[in-house]
C-alpha cells in the first residue's frame, strides 16, 4: 500500500469512526478496532472512563459509559484533523451534562489514532479531566 493509499484508508477509518459514534452505532463503531488495540485515555480516576484498554469488550464498556453519565453532546467542534499515513490526530472540544451532578464541563481534547488495515489500533485521548472531574463532583 503506498502512504497515499495509506493516508485516504485512515482518514476515511477515522471519518467512520466520529459517524457511527455520533449516530450510536455502538457494534459499528466496535468493528472499526482491531482485535487488540493501544487504548488509552488519561485523566483523573474520578472521570469514569480514564484508563487504559486493549480488548473490543473494554472498549465496548468504555463508550457504554458516556449515556450512563452524560447527557447528549449539547455542542461538539471539530478543530484540526491531520492525517499522516497510519495516523491521524485530531484536536476537538465538546459540552457535555453530568447526569448526577447537572453540571456542564467544556472539553478540549486531542485524540491520536492509527489505523492498520483499515483497523483502528491505537486509540489515544488527552484531555481536560481536571474540569472534567470538577463537574462529576457534587
């Protein structure tokens, strides 16, 4: 595959992704991993999601979390998206409710993919778990 081949795969991988995450195709979404996968979102143990995973069912566990805490996105921007070969980052920020708080929190994250065989196998979020945090406190 050359790198062009290589950049449209993860790009259109990546686009896939955010579309079936947006509609709430939980099993969609889930095909889009490798069966193993460099997953890892740091953060405050207080934000329910942060840690790390590797399998298909912790990641299926992990994006079962967000309607059990969250409401729906009230906002969501999509900053920058770079694309470099198996790569792709992504820069974002988002509003989300904290159901048992009725907090809001403003998110701004970066999120690193990479994709190999049209598989996602890394999957890495930065973002602000401090506010994040904040809001889940009472």
């Amino acid at each position: 595959m050359t790198t062009a081949q290589q950049q449209t795969e993860t790009g259109a991988t990546v686009d896939s992704f955010f579309e079936r995450f947006a509609s709430g195709d939980l099993p969609g979404l889930l095909e889009l991993f490798a069966e193993q996968v460099d997953f890892r979102v740091a953060g405050s143990p207080d934000v329910p999601w942060t840690g790390t995973r590797s399998t298909r069912k912790e990641i299926s566990e992990f994006f079962e979390t967000f309607p059990k805490v969250l409401t729906a996105p009230q906002a969501f921007t999509l900053h920058a998206r770079l694309v470099d070969g198996p790569h792709a980052v992504l820069t974002a920020e988002s509003v989300f409710g904290v159901l048992a708080t009725r907090k809001t929190f403003t998110n701004a994250y970066a999120l690193h993919f990479s994709v190999v065989d049209g598989k996602i196998t890394r999957y890495h979020m930065y973002e602000d778990s401090y506010a994040i945090a904040e809001a889940f406190t009472a």
